[in-house]
C-alpha cells in the first residue's frame, strides 16, 4: 500500500516508519522541514519525503493523489507558543480536506483515552480532532492510548528522572489517579494491524496494556526493577501549579508540557473493553517487562526516537533552514583552531558531545549555565541526548539543538536553545588539512545582549581552550 505518515519527527512516527517499509508499504513522509529528516537511515526506494505545514492549507497540495491509507500522527501539546488547541483544530480540519481529495481509503488517528465526564486540555483537544476527522469522506478508525512506555517516550523518561534522582519524593493527590500503561511495541503492532482492515473501518478503540496501576504504583516498580528503594509521601495541598515546578524542576520536561501533563494526569485514562487485541492477536506485554525491554534497547544504544527531539519550539517551528546560515554581520566570535592528533577518533568526540559524555572540559560550569536557564524557564542540560554515538539535524543535545551533523564533511552545527539576550551557534569542522575549527558565534540582542557578551567572555576562554584541546588530543 501507498501510505502517507504524518508527524514523522515525532516520537511514535519515527518507530512506525521502519516497521512500515519493513512490510513493503510505500511511504510518502509529510515534514515541516526536510532538513530535519534524515532518509540515509533508510535503506530503501520505498521512501519519499514531501514538505508540508499543516497549518498552512495551501502547503498541503504537495500530498499525492494516489495514496491508500493515511496516518495522523500531530499534536501540539507540548508547543512553547500560541494555543494548542486552536493549531490542533486547525491541523486537523486543513489535513481532512486534502485527504478527502485524495484516493485514501483509510486514515488511522492516534489519540488519548478520554471516558471520564472531565477531561484536561489535552485530552480535550484529542477528543475534537477525532469528531473533526470522523466528519469525513474517508474511513476513520481511532487507536486510544494513555502511558506509553518506551526507550525515549515521555512517560518512561519523566518517572525516570522521578525515580533515579530523588530518594524521597513529595508527590500531589494525582499520583493516586489510575492509568493503563502501554508498551510501545504493542502501540506499534496496533498501529500497523488495523492498515486496511475493514473490521476496524469507522470505529474507536482504546488500547492499553494488561496492568492497571496508579502513577505511584508506576513509580515504585520502576524503582524496584532498578534495585533503588524510593519513598512516596503523598501530600493534599500541592496546587497544579506547583506540581508543573516540581515536574519541571526535576524532570528533562519543558513548563508548558509539564502543566499540561499535570492536568492530564488528572483524569484516569483506563480502557473500555474491546475486541481489537483478540481480532488482530496481539500478545500485551506488561509494565514490569516494558520497562526491562526499554532499559534493554537504552544499553544497546539503540533508542529509535525521543520525545525531547520532537519538543515544539520557535526554532522548530520556524524551520532548520533558517537557522543553517551562520549570520556575519553584528554577531561576536570565539574562533579556535588547532591540529588534530587522529581525525577519525576527533571526529568520534564530536558527534559524542554532551549528554552523559559531557563537554569534554569544565562540565560543573556546563552543569551551572544548565542550572541557571531553568531558573529562567529554560530548557536547561537534562534533555541529553538519545544515543551516544549518532546524531542527526533536529536532534535536542543538552541546551542545544543540532542544525546540521554530517560525518563526511566533519561538521556539526549547533543552535543554542536556552534562555539569552540573543542568538547563539556553536561549530566544530575539521579541513582536509587537519585543522579543527571551533567556533562560537553570537548575535546580541540589544545591550543586554552586549553586555551578557562581556559577562560571559572570561568563562568562553576558560571552557572553549580546553575544549578543543581535549577533543583534538
């Protein structure tokens, strides 16, 4: 079949992509932005890309005609800008109109479990776009999911930092709430299973795993299968404000997703029975073994996807392109070159920078410059980085956000996303003589920006020299 997958940046759409050439299909995959797409991961003639903004109807009539199924994948939930719900209406409405001019027999949705009477924004907002996209020419058929456990989801790495970093957690009344988490593999064989069956055409389904636990039932598991003993104080008067700090402040998760994610917490999200399991038979795999199987893929280094490099910001939002082109003019610069010893193992530091290796020299001031951009309402250093060794255009790395990484050329460009008076760049490129060139460019903001230009400078020489020391020796 010819599929048309949206939302492919995003985290469950870069997990079904592989699996959906693996089966033969012929995927046309819709970006905002083609320079965040990386199609030399995919080795085969199977695989188009086309750009298009939802948000944007004219941006649409690049979709072909002839596709047979189309998967909605969107979601603005964790935007740092304008109205979720508003864009999500707007998405929705904008891609059932193209799609109804196209031969698409199918469009298979996404969404959350919504069975109680109130619901949060979020989960709200998933309800509309689902009556937006029934109200359709097209065959509908709606997969309901809540907790989605796996290597790099949201889920998984929020109770991880829970867990891992605090000892003693003094939790709100929502870790009480009850939830169906569900493994991503599982998400994934649903996904794929119910592509032109005709038994799920026009119909609703909630999927979920075989456990119904609490979030705090969920975090003490998780705690047990890593050998850590953690004690949960539940406490009756923590605000929802409040609790999206707490998220904030000691998970890699950005404000506007943890307060989302707080309301949504809210309301418990259990599923109602259905036959959709039984007629596609697939086995559920449990809490307990989503997590081992998480951890598994973590340790191999093979994380697919992350929820932080599918984070929405202005960045993102505007297109990498525009961002590629380091400015000249009215920008100050902190060039360094050196030689470099063996340029296969400099160019290995490079593209291992951040994350768990660090930044090669003065990592505490790193960690400080982290610590502050929270305190601002930034994104801070916890997002890391999803794999070790391989980075790509649009990957999160640490406060960063990775424009271009080609290993050929030897260059890695880096966009700064923390909090600044400014716009800042950060560059590594080794020359055919093996020269690496180093490069922190900075556009200032009005004075503010000047001054935190002079501010910085005395830390710049201090951290940038012994940097490219390290990673050149």
């Amino acid at each position: 079949m010819k599929i048309l997958l949206t939302g492919v940046t995003g985290y469950i759409a870069r997990r079904l992509l592989p699996v959906l050439l693996q089966n033969g299909h012929e995927v046309v995959c819709c970006v905002r932005d083609k320079n965040r797409f990386n199609t030399k991961s995919y080795a085969t003639g199977k695989l188009s890309v086309i750009e298009a903004d939802f948000l944007k109807k004219d941006s649409l009539e690049s979709i072909p005609n002839d596709i047979d199924v189309a998967f909605y994948l969107i979601h603005s939930m964790s935007t740092q800008t304008g109205d979720f719900e508003s864009m999500e209406q707007v998405c929705a409405t904008n891609f059932r109109e193209r799609i109804q001019n196209t031969h698409a027999r199918q469009v298979i949705y996404l969404s959350g479990i919504v069975n109680e009477a109130e619901l949060s924004k979020h989960l709200s907002s998933r309800k509309n776009v689902e009556s937006i996209l029934t109200d359709s020419t097209f065959a509908l058929t709606t997969l309901k999911a809540g907790i989605i456990v796996g290597s790099g989801s949201a889920s998984f790495e929020i109770i991880r930092d829970l867990v891992e970093k605090l000892p003693v957690m003094v939790t709100p009344r929502w870790l009480e709430t009850k939830s169906q988490p569900i493994a991503i593999r599982n998400v994934i064989e649903f996904l794929t299973g119910v592509i032109g069956n005709t038994e799920t055409y026009n119909k609703s389904y909630d999927i979920g795993g075989p456990d119904i636990l609490s979030y705090k039932e969920m975090l003490l598991r998780f705690a047990a299968i890593r050998g850590l003993k953690r004690r949960i104080i539940i406490v009756p008067v923590m605000t929802p404000k409040i609790s999206s700090y707490w998220l904030y402040f000691v998970t890699a998760t950005s404000f506007a997703l943890a307060k989302n994610l707080v309301n949504s917490m809210k309301v418990e999200v259990i599923c109602s029975s259905n036959n959709l399991t039984s007629l596609l038979g697939i086995s559920l795999i449990d809490y307990d073994t989503s997590i081992k199987l998480a951890f598994g893929k973590i340790e191999q280094n093979q994380v697919v996807s992350s929820w932080k490099d599918a984070q929405t910001s202005d960045l993102l939002q505007k297109g990498i392109s525009q961002f590629i082109q380091i400015p000249v003019n009215g920008c100050y610069k902190d060039i360094r070159k050196t030689e470099v010893k063996n340029i296969g193992t400099s160019v290995n530091k490079i593209w291992s920078i951040g994350g768990k290796t660090g930044w090669y020299y003065g990592n505490w001031l790193w960690e400080l410059r982290g610590f502050i951009d929270r305190l601002a309402g930034g994104v801070g250093m916890r997002r890391g980085r999803k794999s070790t060794t391989e980075i790509s255009a649009g990957d999160a790395l640490d406060f960063w956000r990775v424009l271009y990484a080609d290993r050929d050329e030897k260059r890695l460009l880096l966009y700064a996303e923390m909090k600044l008076p400014g716009e800042a760049w950060l560059e590594f490129k080794i020359d055919e003589n093996n020269i690496l060139t180093q490069t922190a460019t900075f556009r200032p903001l009005g004075l503010a920006g000047r001054l935190y230009w002079y501010a910085v400078l005395p830390f710049h020489g201090f951290i940038f020299n012994g940097m490219i020391k390290k990673i050149a020796s």
